[in-house]
C-alpha cells in the first residue's frame, strides 16, 4: 500500500511540475474567466473557481508535504553515509536532525568556535588578515538554528 502511494506521489509531482500542466491550469482560468460575462458573473460561476482552486490547492499541500519529507530523508541518509565512511567524521553526527533545537545550538556554538580558532591560527601565521570567506559573520537577530524532530 506504501509503495504504491509512493509511486502514484512521485509520479504526481513529476506531471504537476511540468510545463504543460501550468499551460493547462491557465487554459483553465482563462476559459472560466471568458465564461464570465455569458454567465453574468453568477455566484455559481464564482463557486466553479473557489471550488477548483481549493480541492487543487487542498491536495497539493499533501502532496508537496510528502515529496519533501522523502527528499530529505534521502539527503540526510546520503550525509549520514558520507560521515560514517569519513574516518575522522564524529559519529556523534549521525541522526543530528533528530536532536533537540538546545542540542543544535550547542553544536553551532561549538562550530564557531572551533572556526573562529581555526582564523586566528591562520591570521598569526600570516601575519595579515583572514580571507573573506574565513572571516566570522555577524549574527542578526533572524540567526538560528531549525530541527526536525
């Protein structure tokens, strides 16, 4: 039953992002908006499109929601796979979007620091200052760190 859903889903998404599934939309509109003057602009010619639009919009929802989820399941096996064959990877990073947003933060405190280290060890070698892609950014208040859980 999941594999089929899957199948019908992935195959959804693939007809509802293409090109001719947006020219057939439009088609659409424009019919039911040149309908409009021979059907005196009735309520029910409004309710056609309210209708439409709603049950279209209703079930894309779903259907974005799940091929979102797929694809970032994937991604995150892929990462998960790259840090488990890295030898000097931290395996305390596998499975990092399922810790909790406090635990996030402190990994990201722990990753500034660490590059901010990594800048001044650069910076006394050289004697000048860091790179502009080595150089710590500054935080605006919008900063932070999301997870899934």
């Amino acid at each position: 039953m999941k594999d089929r859903f899957g199948r019908l889903v992935h195959a959804t998404a693939d007809a509802v992002g293409r090109p001719t599934t947006f020219i057939v939309a439009v088609s659409a509109i424009a019919v039911w908006a040149i309908a409009g003057p021979f059907l005196r602009f009735s309520n029910t010619w409004q309710l056609v499109i309210n209708t439409a639009t709603t049950v279209v919009t209703f079930l894309v929802v779903f259907l974005v929601h799940k091929t979102q989820n797929r694809d970032a399941q994937a991604i995150h096996l892929k990462l998960d796979e790259l840090i488990r064959a890295n030898t000097r990877a931290r395996y305390g990073l596998l499975g990092l979007e399922y810790r909790s947003d406090q635990e996030l933060v402190q990994l990201e405190a722990e990753f500034e620091a660490l590059r901010d280290r990594v800048i001044g060890e650069r910076q006394k070698r050289s004697r000048g200052p860091a790179s502009p892609r080595m150089r710590p950014r500054e935080k605006s208040e919008g900063d932070h760190v999301s997870a899934k859980i």
